[in-house]
C-alpha cells in the first residue's frame, strides 16, 4: 500500500513517532519532510528533518545508534507517522534508552522470537537451538510435549522456582517449534482474536 503524507498541512514538516519494533515502547518523536521519508525509505533507517541544524539528519550518525527501519504508517489524516523500528543502542542524547527517560528492556517474546530465527538461519555450531532446527520437526515436538509433561508434574507441587523454569522451558520449546513451522506468536495471536470476533 503506498504511503499518503500530507507535508502541506503543516508547512512542509510532520512529526514522526519512533516505536521500538521488539518492546514497542515509544523511542523517540522527530520531523520529517518529504525528502526525509524518502531517504529513509530508500535506506531503512530512520532520517529526520532537523529543525535547528536546518538540514537532514540520521539518526545516530554520530553516536552509530542508528534506528533501522521495520514498518511506516500514517495516521487517519496523513499528518503524523509512525515508524516501527529496531534501535542500535540507546536512542537519546543524553544516553538514556528513550528520549522521555523509560527504560526499554529489549527483552520479550518478540525479541526472543528473533534469536530463535536468528539461530536457526545461522545454524551456529554449538547452539542449542540450532541443534534443534538440525534435529528436526519430530525432535522439536517431542521437546514440546516432554516439556509440557514437566509443568504439568511442577504444577502439582508448590515450588514455584521449578514451576516457572518448567513454564519457561515449555514456552521457549513452543517458539521453537512455531519457526520451524515457519509461523510466529503474532499468528497465534490472530487465531486467538478471530475466535473472539476482532
């Protein structure tokens, strides 16, 4: 789908909200006017009209904390964009993860998710998830179903360390097994929305 802006609207500029693709926590907002979005469509990574330097700016070409670039979207009247994209290092001047101050954990399903690919792409000699991809679908879900047993048999007693390491386990197997049927959580996600009607 092409991407409508309307840069008229407010003198040629528009504000750009940065959205961390992984935790899709709000990085940072910035402007950008046409030539802007044009250069970081055609690079992936996010370039700003700078207001007070009066000229395009990429973010991190200084600090190399780029922003590469998932997904554009406008918004509703085509006056604001949204961008989803993957930070190199922390996004503010003043070294903090987010330009107001909230920590980004990189770390969650999403995030992990992308190892698991990672490693199965790169099929890296002593990865344990790699081993797995090697190994195959029917090894992958054995491991799911013999993990599962072990919650179920964690969730019987009352120690609640071993009952969410088995949790844990279960779930990494679960992502797992999903790449390797070349489908993700967001899948299951919409599954799980389209029985409820959304």
């Amino acid at each position: 789908m092409e991407l409508k802006v309307d840069f008229e609207k407010n003198g040629g500029l528009v504000p750009c909200i940065v959205q961390d693709d992984r935790t899709l926590r709000v990085l940072m907002m910035g402007y950008m006017n046409a030539e802007a979005l044009k250069k970081t469509q055609d690079e992936r990574r996010v370039t700003f009209y700078s207001r007070s330097k009066g000229r395009l700016w990429t973010k991190g070409e200084t600090s190399g904390n780029f922003l590469d670039v998932v997904s554009i979207v406008s918004d509703c009247d085509n006056d604001t964009l949204l961008i989803r994209a993957v930070p190199h290092g922390p996004v503010c001047h003043t070294g903090a993860d987010t330009c107001f101050g909230e920590a980004n954990n990189s770390f969650s399903l999403t995030y992990l998710e992308s190892v698991i690919r990672k490693r199965r792409d790169e099929a890296s000699e002593g990865s344990y998830t790699a081993s797995l991809f090697k190994k195959g679908i029917n090894k992958i879900a054995q491991k799911v179903g013999e993990e599962a047993v072990e919650l179920v048999i964690e969730s019987k007693d009352n120690n609640n360390d071993l009952f969410l390491n088995e949790a844990a386990d279960l779930m990494y197997h679960y992502l797992v097994l999903l790449a390797a049927k070349g489908f993700s959580l967001d899948d299951v996600i919409n599954n799980l929305a389209s029985r409820h009607g959304k």
